[in-house]
C-alpha cells in the first residue's frame, strides 16, 4: 500500500477512535450517575459515613490501649522496691510452697497425672503477671474448675477409649434407682436403664500411673480442648467489651453453685482417702450411684490408706486452725506454716522407704516427667466435642476469679477491670492450653494467704512460679512416690472455706428470701445433677426472678412532702400531701415489650383510673343531661303552644313561619338574621356549659414519674400513646416527668405527637404539677371533644325544629294533645 494512502487513512481512523472514546465514556458516566440517582448510594454511603466512629490514633490513645492491654506496665512504672520486694519475695514463697501439693492435687481431681497441675501453677501464673488488672488474686489451679474439667475427661474418655461400650457411662434415671437391687452393685446402664454387668477390671478409672499413651494422650487432649475453648471465649467476651455479663452471675449464685461443686470435689476423693476402687459415673444423679457403689464396697477399705488419711487430715487441721488461722498465733508469724508441703514432703519419704504401694496396694502418684513441656497443637483435636462444656467452663472461671478480685480490690479502694480480666483469664488458657496446662482460676485459699502474707503486686506470681519451675524442671521425680491419700487429704482440708458458705443460707433466709431460694436452688441442682447442669438451672432460676421484676415492679401513687418539692410513696407517711385534681405514678422499671400492657393495667389499678370506666360514666352523666334538656324543650313547647292560642292567628303563622325557614337552611348562617343567629349562638352555647357541667372526671391530670426508667422501646411508646388518647377522651391530661435525653429522642422520633395537642414532657414532678395546676385554672374544666360538640348541634337542631311543627299544628291539636309529646321518655 502506498504510504501516502496509508497515512491518510490512519488519519481520518484516529479522530473516529477518539471520538468511540469520549462516546464511550460519556455513556458510562451516565450509567453512573443513573446508578446513583436509582439507589441513592451517595446519600446512603455519605449517612453510613457519619454514623460510623471516626478511627483516629493518636500518642495518647496508644499509650492508654497499651497500659489497659497491660496493666502491669502501670503498676510496675509506680512500683517502689524499697516497700514492695521484700513483701512480695515473701508472699511467692509462701504461695509458691502452697501450689506445689495444690497443683498436684489438684492435677489428680482432673483425671491427669499431677505433673499436668503443676503446668497450670505455672504458666497461666507468668501470663497473668503481663495481663492481670489485680494485684492481690493467685491464679492457678482451682477446685471447681479442675473438677468440671475432669468431668469432661472422665465422660468423653469413655466415649473415646470404650467405644464398644459408648451407652455405659450415662448415670441412669431416678426410676432405674429406685428399682436397682444390691445383686448388681457395679452395673452399668444404657440410656433405656437396661443394667449390663461391669467387668472386674473397669469399675474404676485407671490412675496415671496405669494410664497407657493412647488413654492419657485422649485424656490431655480433651483437658486441653477444654480449656482452649473457655480461653477463646473469655478472650471474645473480653475483647468485645461483655465483662458486664459478670452481674448475672449474683453472689448468691456463685455460693450456692461453688457449695455444691465442693460437694461433688469431696465425693471425688472419697475413694483415695479409703482406698477402695469405686466405678465413677458422668451426668445427672452421678452422686446418688457413686455412693450406693461406694457403701457396697466399703468393707474392701485399704486400713494403710485410710489411716494415713485420718492422720493427714487431723494434722492439716490442727496446724491451720490451730496455729496459721489463730488471731493470737498469726502475729507472732512472720509467715504462715506451709504445712501442705510438709505434709506431702513427709508423705513422700514414708512412702519411698515404707513401699506401701508394693506391700499395702496403696495408689502413689507415679512418673513424673522432667523439664517444661513444649507447646504444642495436637491437643486440640476435641475441640468440636467440647463446645458446650466449655462455656460452663469459662464462665465459672471467670466469675469465681473476678469475685475474689473484686472483693480484694474493695478492701484496698482499687478498681478491676471486668473487661481486661477476661481478657487476661482467656489469654493465660489459650496460650497455657498450648503448653499442657488445663483451665485455670482463682483460688480463694491461696488469695487470702497471699494477701496475709503482705502480697503488694502480682510480683508474687513471678516468685511462686520460679519455685514452681524448680519443681518442674528438677524435683519433679521425687514426688513419684507420693500416695494419692496424701493429695486428697490437701484437697478436702482446703475445701472447708467453701463448706463455711453453708452459713450464707441462713443469712439469705433472714435478708432476703429472693436470694435464699437463687443458692438453694442453684445448690440442690448441683449436687443432684451435676457442675454443668446446675449452673445452667441457677442462672435461670436467677433470671426468673429478674423477669419477673420486670412484670412485679414496685408501683405507687406518690404525694408531696410538707414544705418541699420532693414526692414520695403515698403509703410511707400519713403526713404526705394529696394534689388535689392530680395523681402521681411511678413504675421502677424499663418500659419495653414484655411489661407495657403491665403499666398500663397498673397505672389504671393504682390510680383508679380505668378510661373505659370513666367513659361509661362520662356517657351516663352526658345522656342524663340530654334527657333534662329534652324536658324543658318540651316543657318550654308547651308554654309556647299554650300562648299560641290566645294570640292572633296571623302572628303565630308569622312565628311559625320563621322557625320553619331556620330550620330548613340546614345551618347557613349568611341566611339567617343577626339576631336568629345570636339566638342560636346562645342556644349551642348553653347545651355546652349544661354538658360540659354534667360530666366533670375526677382529676384533671396524671403524672407519670419516668425519672427511673432508663430505657423506653416502640412498643411501649406505642402503649403511652394509647394511654393519652383513651384519658384525653374523658377528659383528662398525661404529663411525663423525668424524662431522659435517650426516651425523648425515641418518643420524637416516633409518631407520639401525632397523637397529642399538648405538651407534655417535663423535667420534674413539681414542674408538670405546678404547670398542670396553673392550667386547669387559666381553662377551668375541660371542654367538649368534637363528638360531644355534634351531639349538642344536633339535638338544638331537633329541638328548633320539634318547635316549629308544634307552633304550626297548635290551633289544630290544641291544648290536650300536647302533654303526649313527652309521653315516649
């Protein structure tokens, strides 16, 4: 192709490819903008913009994120070493001696080698020193949440390990107890309480010492599962700011749930302490069969073991209560007594050069491994079957560590973090979980001899660990030898502070019958059921009562006190004033959907005010008007009829005449004369004073006190409308008083005003009732609503018109026929 040719035609190409583009463009500018103009998402993306939180970081907002994230960089930045280190030094050593026989036994109530409590009286110990908002709590091993945890051991271990065997290890029913004989003492039962003999070899669980790889590897997998799940849900609580949740678990709740759990933690060494071999059962009424078991076997007691038991336990007591617990002792104590570790260290050396375990058959503790464990993921293969255990799990580990932090802050004016104590309590069994350690909480016994023993910041932890990694990492081996007795022994002695918990049901009866029945309730279903079971029955049993406030309020009609502008409850003092014309009434509750109709039945109970009562009288007392303006109509006919006759013929068709002409106008007032219309005037005029004197309600206003309602949803604005629309029909006027910024805004933004032409939001109950007083006496009674108004235009008109037909007929009816017109009354 010629050059010249093609130069050309690229030229004449290139403007019609630029000018495709800007067709193109403009096209799909206008499909944008018809995007837009169509979903309004300018609009909508500008609205969305607003309401979300502007995200600014600053140095001050970082800095405060990192000292709430770690508490311990405030506390250390004010931390003096010349008061504080010795003090703590102290307090470690004395608390780390205690969680030494504690870990391990506590470690044995988990169904786990007591190597796995020690992991715990470790590590979550190190994390909380980082994460803690509490100076005074030892975080660590707990009674109750090592038993829920061994719980779960104990149940999906069956399921796992004996799966040919998957029905057995559900506790039978009530009815399948009471028909159980004593021919079958170690009988196991499938869900339709159908007994199948146990075998010799499986009536209890194997100790760690028996445990093979796969049982403890199935075991510590599900204890760590466990406790990974309740980290991560304490770490979501926390982190999304639910620390709040920690109110529905009352103190009440908490004791009686922790009494009966400490029943549970007795029954689970009972067996060690007699040495006898007792098959544990899981779920409901576990308690009732592990006794009946328990009885029959008891003439198979070990007489070393228990023995041994009795000797530790008078011993632990008589050092504890006699010398660490005795006011008159205690101060001459620079610290007090670790008789655990006394107790354990001798127990040990009886055992090593005695060989009970070899000569008596007495359970010792066996291996111990050396050194820390590393961290580790294959643990947590369970963690889909342990979901719902786990959510117990977290919460009565929290609630039980926040209580004692709350209760120990108290003492020294401190504050706790809810929010950051879920935080650290989820982060210390995350990470721990990893690490062999299973669910960790507060434990009140160590707490108090923490705090006793001048315990100042969680330096105590960082020092009581130390020694427990000593233990771990070098010393652990000689505790091989320890009898299982010994560590029940521990464990029992340090269950006697929550035995003391007793003594809260009987305050509770004398304070406060509500709270009695939340302990009791949530204690009988603990020990009845089981740990998980029974919480889950006190937190509703608790909520119950919570509910039923809401539909139960404290309600009352309130008066003013002599000489002031306060209002109180009308029945408290006979000194009280009465408004008169007005009534005050206060509902102490939030108004949402499940109580409205409750407010209004009684507001209407309380104050005597039931609108469809007082609209049936309103109605009487309007009709019996109405009857008496019909007799002197027609009594005013017959006067009229009477003067008819003896005046001129042509006058009284004159008369009539006119009457007809304003009756037939059908109310055309430019029609009618000045002076038939002021006749008319004063007519309609009258029939309204007459009606509006008939029915006059007993009060002119009622006021409700919203000073203590915090919260307002639609469905209840929609009820306070209702309410206001049925008074204003019989006359009567609603005010609000009290009223918060949050309840205004939701009743501005519904159609409330639609419904009302007055105000009738105010501050305080004296202002709504001085205003209510000043207009009931600027407007006087209340006027007719328009439907009063018709009924007294219509009866003038039958009225005007009766007279007319009577002036025009008079002559022809006379006289005698004009008494029938009041003869249909």
């Amino acid at each position: 192709m010629d050059p010249d040719v093609r130069k050309t035609l690229m030229e004449l190409n290139r403007p019609r490819g630029k000018f495709r583009a800007q067709v193109l463009k403009k096209s799909q500018e206008k499909v944008r903008k018809n995007i837009k103009t169509t979903f309004r998402l300018t609009k909508v993306l500008k609205k969305i913009g607003e309401n979300i939180p502007k995200c600014t970081c600053t140095r001050e907002i970082s800095r405060a994120f990192c000292t709430e994230l770690f508490p311990f960089w405030g506390i250390m930045k004010k931390y003096s070493i010349r008061k504080y280190l010795l003090a703590d030094l102290v307090a470690g050593l004395t608390v780390g001696i205690i969680h030494i026989p504690q870990g391990m036994a506590y470690g044995l109530l988990t169904n786990l080698p007591p190597v796995y409590g020690l992991y715990t009286s470790f590590f979550p110990v190190i994390l909380y020193f980082f994460f803690g908002s509490s100076k005074k709590i030892s975080l660590g091993t707990y009674a109750v949440t090592s038993l829920m945890v061994g719980a779960v051991v104990q149940e999906k271990a069956d399921l796992y390990l004996r799966p040919e065997k998957l029905t057995t290890t559900v506790a039978p029913s009530v009815a399948s107890i009471l028909n159980s004989t004593l021919e079958a003492p170690y009988s196991i039962f499938t869900v339709n309480t159908t007994a199948v003999p146990l075998p010799s070899t499986t009536r209890h669980h194997p100790t760690a010492a028996d445990l093979t790889d796969e049982e403890l590897r199935v075991r510590v997998g599900l204890a760590m599962s466990v406790s990974f799940m309740a980290g991560i849900i304490q770490f979501f609580l926390g982190s999304f700011r639910f620390g709040g949740l920690a109110s529905f678990m009352s103190d009440p709740l908490i004791s009686g749930f922790t009494t009966g759990a400490a029943i549970h933690v007795f029954t689970s060494q009972v067996k060690y302490l007699f040495g006898v071999q007792v098959y544990s059962y899981h779920g409901a009424f576990k308690m009732i069969y592990f006794y009946r078991d328990f009885f029959q076997v008891l003439n198979q007691v070990n007489p070393v073991a228990a023995v041994g038991s009795v000797t530790t336990i008078f011993v632990l007591i008589l050092i504890k209560e006699g010398i660490n617990n005795n006011p008159t002792c205690r101060k001459n104590l620079p610290v007090p007594i670790p008789i655990e570790l006394f107790v354990v260290i001798a127990g040990t050396v009886i055992s090593h050069y005695s060989k009970i375990n070899e000569k008596f058959d007495v359970e010792v503790v066996g291996y111990i491994p050396v050194g820390v464990p590393a961290p580790t993921f294959s643990h947590l293969g369970f963690i889909g079957d342990v979901i719902g255990d786990a959510i117990a799990v977290s919460f009565v580990a929290f609630a039980t560590s926040y209580a004692m932090a709350k209760i120990l802050a108290e003492r020294d004016k401190e504050e706790v973090n809810a929010n950051q104590e879920l935080v650290a309590n989820g982060l210390c069994n995350i990470i721990g979980a990893l690490f062999s350690s299973f669910c960790c909480s507060a434990s009140l016994s160590r707490s108090l001899v923490q705090d006793n023993s001048g315990g100042e910041t969680q330096v105590v932890g960082l020092v009581s660990s130390l020694l427990v990694f000593i233990v771990i990492a070098y010393i652990g081996p000689l505790f091989s030898s320890l009898p299982n007795c010994i560590l029940a022994c521990i464990v029992i002695v340090t269950l006697k502070g929550m035995f003391h918990q007793f003594q809260d049901m009987v305050f509770l009866w004398r304070l406060c019958k509500r709270d009695f029945a939340v302990w009791f309730v949530t204690f009988l279903a603990t020990v009845i059921l089981d740990a998980g079971l029974g919480l889950m029955v006190g937190v509703i049993f608790a909520l119950y009562f919570v509910l039923r406030n809401t539909q139960r309020p404290y309600i009352c009609a309130m008066g003013r006190v002599p000489g002031t502008n306060a209002y109180k409850d009308l029945k408290l003092s006979r000194t009280l004033i009465q408004i008169p014309g007005i009534k005050i009434f206060r509902f102490d509750c939030n108004l949402y959907f499940a109580n409205a109709d409750q407010f209004r039945d009684r507001l209407y109970e309380r104050t005597g005010l039931n609108p469809k009562k007082l609209k049936t009288k309103k109605q009487k007392a309007l009709y019996k008007a109405l009857l008496q303006r019909k007799r002197e109509v027609e009594l005013a006919e017959i006067e009229e009829a009477a003067a008819l006759k003896k005046e001129k013929k042509q006058l009284l068709k004159q008369r009539t005449m006119s009457i007809e002409e304003d009756v037939e106008k059908d109310d055309d007032d430019k029609s009618l004369t000045e002076e038939q219309q002021t006749e008319l005037q004063q007519e309609n005029g009258e029939m309204q004073t007459r009606f509006s004197r008939a029915w006059v309600p007993p009060v002119h206003t009622v006021v409700l006190d919203f000073s203590v309602i915090s919260y307002v949803d639609s469905v209840a604005v929609k009820v306070l409308s209702q309410i206001i629309m049925d008074y204003k029909e019989v006359g009567i006027k609603i005010f609000l008083a009290g009223c918060r910024e949050d309840i205004r805004k939701i009743i501005k933004k519904s159609e409330f005003y639609q419904t009302i032409d007055y105000n009738c939001l105010y501050f305080t109950i004296h202002e709504a009732v001085v205003i209510a007083q000043e207009l009931h006496q600027q407007i006087g009674d209340p006027p007719l609503s328009p439907k009063d108004v018709l009924i007294v235009e219509e009866e003038s008109r039958e009225a005007s018109a009766r007279l007319a037909a009577i002036s025009e007929d008079g002559e022809e009816r006379g006289v005698k026929s004009l008494p029938q017109l009041g003869a249909n009354e």
